[in-house]
C-alpha cells in the first residue's frame, strides 16, 4: 500500500500533468484520480515503457486531444510467486502503532539491529516514538534480521512492516 506522503506526491503530479484521469492497483487497493477537464477525447494511443523504479504507478493512461496522443506506462510486475515464496517463510515485524521510526536509543549510538543481526524474542529492534513517548519494539521471534524496510527518522503507520526476520 502507498503511504500517505507518496499519494500526496501523486496527486501532485497528476494535477501538474496534462492527464485527467489516473487509476493505481496493487495488492487489492485501488486508487483512482479524476481532473474536471473540458476537452474532449478522439484519439487514445498507448506508448509502453518499463518503469524501473518501484514507486511507479502500475498503470498512466492519458486521455487527450486530438493534436496528441496519450501516454500509458506499464511497470512490469516482478515474479510475484517468487517473492511470496521468500517472504512467505519470513517473519515481519510491524508497527503496534503511528510514529516514528528510530533505528538507535541515541543519534550517536550504533543501530540496534541491522541485515544480518541475530535476535532473540525479547531482543529490542527499535523504538518508535509517538507523542514523545519512546516506545522499544521487540522482534518477536528468534532468527536473523534480513531486512529492514523503513529508514531511521521515517514516520511510520500501525502495522506498517518494519523488518523482515527469518526465523530460527
């Protein structure tokens, strides 16, 4: 799911664009964007080109007029049954509430866990803090950290993945 930041941005980039109609999918959320436009549509054209970047809507598909012919972007989806595969054996784990994400107790002080760290169930991951209260998020689970998802600082959502652990 996009976050909140990320829709901003789109809507941003779909009101300074000439398209009036955009529609996002994934994993079963849909959002979809209308401009109020007077022109009238004669002639659709798809052109399609591979977005590298993940962000990247699934799908632009540009109504115009008949002196230009409408852009669609396809991002091609990567192998969704081999990444389930992976992910499916990893444990996540998530945010119990809205705050943000601190990777250390300290500015200055090493990172509690990172990509290839061990821990243990009671093992302290991060804090995330809401509402000045420094909240220690523990992992859980045994096993080893394969990744972490968010960066240090970012605002994260309740039940937002933080990290992926594989468990022992």
């Amino acid at each position: 799911m996009l976050k909140v930041q990320e829709i901003r941005e789109l809507i941003k980039l779909v009101d300074q664009s000439s398209i009036d109609e955009f529609v996002y999918e994934n994993e079963g959320s849909k959002i979809k964007m209308k401009k109020n436009s007077e022109a009238t549509v004669t002639t659709v054209q798809p052109v399609v080109q591979t977005a590298p970047a993940p962000v990247m809507p699934a799908a632009i598909q540009a109504p115009v007029t008949s002196v230009a012919p409408a852009v669609e972007v396809i991002q091609e989806a990567p192998d969704v049954t081999a990444t389930a595969e992976v992910t499916a054996n990893l444990h996540k784990i998530t945010s119990p509430m809205v705050g943000t994400f601190y990777a250390s107790p300290t500015p200055d002080a090493d990172v509690y866990v990172k990509a290839g760290s061990k821990v243990s169930k009671d093992s302290i991951v991060c804090i995330v803090e809401a509402m000045k209260l420094f909240n220690e998020i523990e992992a859980e689970v045994n096993g080893e950290v394969v990744e972490v998802l968010v960066k240090n600082g970012q605002l994260v959502e309740y039940g937002q993945p933080l990290f992926l652990v594989k468990p022992e």
